[in-house]
C-alpha cells in the first residue's frame, strides 16, 4: 500500500528538521557543518503530499465506484477513505510542527 | 510494519465475515431447491476460512477464505408423491439446510464482522492518539 510509504518518509522528515536544528546549534557553537545530506525537506514533504493525494483519489475512485454501483466492498471504500483520513491529518500534523519550527527561528533576535 | 497494517488485516476480517454471510444468504435462498447443475437438491454451504502467514507485529498476516465446501449431510427427505422431483416412493431429497443453523451462523457472521470494525476503530483512535503527542 502506498500509505506505508508516506509513513516511512515522516520520521525522515522529522530527522531532517531534527538535523537541521542540528545544524543551526552546531553553527551556532562554531562548527562549520550546517544542513544535511540526503533529500531535502521540500521533496519530502512533496512526496508525503502526493501520497496523500493518491490515497484520497483512491477514496475518490471508491467512492465513485460505490455510487454507480460496481462492485466494491462498501468496507473497503470505508476504509479507503479513513486511511487517506488519517494520513491527510498525520500530514497536516508534521506541516504544523515544520512550521513551528520555522516560526521559532523566525522569532529570534538578530 | 505499515501504520495501517492492522487496519489491513481487520479488512481482510471484514471480507471473510461477508463471504460467511454471502454463503448463509445462499443457504436461506436455497432453502427449499431440489434442482441444481450437479443434479439433486440443493447443498448446504460453507466457507472455510485460513489463516494468512505472519506473525502479529510484522505487518503481515489476516484471514482468507480458503475454500467454500458443500455440506455431506443428507438431504431431508420429505413426503410429497406430487412433486415432480420426488422419487418412486413419493419422497423429495429436500436440501440439508436448517433455518436456526443458519440464523444461528448469520449472528456470529454480524458480530464478528461488528468485532472487526471495532478492531478498525480501535486503530484509527491510537493513530489519532499518536498524533496527539507533543500537544497542549
């Protein structure tokens, strides 16, 4: 299933911003190494986006299928449309602590 | 181990408690059918359901109907010598479905298939308590 792969790039987000707020520290205290190797935060977060997406057009799709009557468990139209539930909100989840994130930066005193 | 792993299984519950039901819907159908493709009253049918290898934890795992079987017991034997399909004795081969049994079979489909949705909700609410961490 798609979603799994959303939910194995999240913790890699996390583990982004986590370095990057590594890295700042580390700047912060003189270091000289600052950001992170691997995918970048905006690719993850678009990947994570499209997953979502998929799954909601595959709620769509089952949804659609229900209503002209094809055969389709109406349970797995249910579930199909949980599961891109509950992924849209892990998603908005991990956007407002990105954002948080952001914002405390953005709040320092320069 | 997907996050949706045991949303998954609890699917592949949910399918089988249908098949179950698909099969007693058959059954109650056909209650009263003497004739059939293969000849003779009809059958009593019922779905065998396997387990899907996989340990719990490892994301895998579930049920899956394995097979449907016809029931091997004797048909009921009723006395209507008017009837096209009795034999030389006046006695039609009625088919082996009893109506409590099957009634009996269409509760525990109902509730097991309720029990499945409540595994599902069940996941659902520790997803959305995961992402509760951290809050407030």
């Amino acid at each position: 299933m798609k979603i799994d792969s959303i939910f194995s790039q999240l913790p890699q987000s996390q583990s982004v911003t986590g370095s990057q707020s590594t890295g700042v520290t580390s700047s912060l205290s003189g270091s000289s190494s600052a950001g992170s190797s691997g995918t970048s935060f905006g690719e993850t977060l678009k990947d994570a986006v499209k997953n979502v997406s998929d799954l909601q057009n595959g709620a769509d799709d089952m949804a659609n299928k229900l209503a002209t009557g094809e055969p389709v468990e109406i349970h797995q139209a249910m579930l199909a449309m949980q599961k891109a539930s509950m992924a849209l909100q892990f998603t908005v989840q991990v956007r407002n602590k990105v954002l948080d994130a952001y914002q405390e930066i953005m709040r320092m005193q320069v | 181990m997907g996050n949706f792993s045991s949303i998954d299984i609890s699917a592949s519950g949910l399918f089988a408690q249908r098949a179950r039901l698909d099969a007693i819907a058959n059954n109650i159908a056909n209650a009263n059918t003497t004739r059939t493709a293969k000849g003779g009253p009809y059958r009593r049918q019922e779905v065998l359901l396997r387990a899907v290898s996989g340990d719990a934890g490892s994301g895998s795992g579930g049920v899956a109907v394995d097979k449907v079987v016809e029931s091997t017991d004797p048909p009921k034997m009723v006395y209507e010598p008017g009837n096209p399909d009795a034999d030389s004795a006046g006695y039609v081969a009625m088919p082996n479905v009893n109506p409590v049994q099957e009634m009996v079979d269409m509760i525990t489909a109902t509730r097991a298939y309720e029990a499945n949705i409540q595994a599902v909700n069940a996941a659902r609410t520790m997803a959305s308590k995961a992402l509760e961490i951290g809050k407030g």
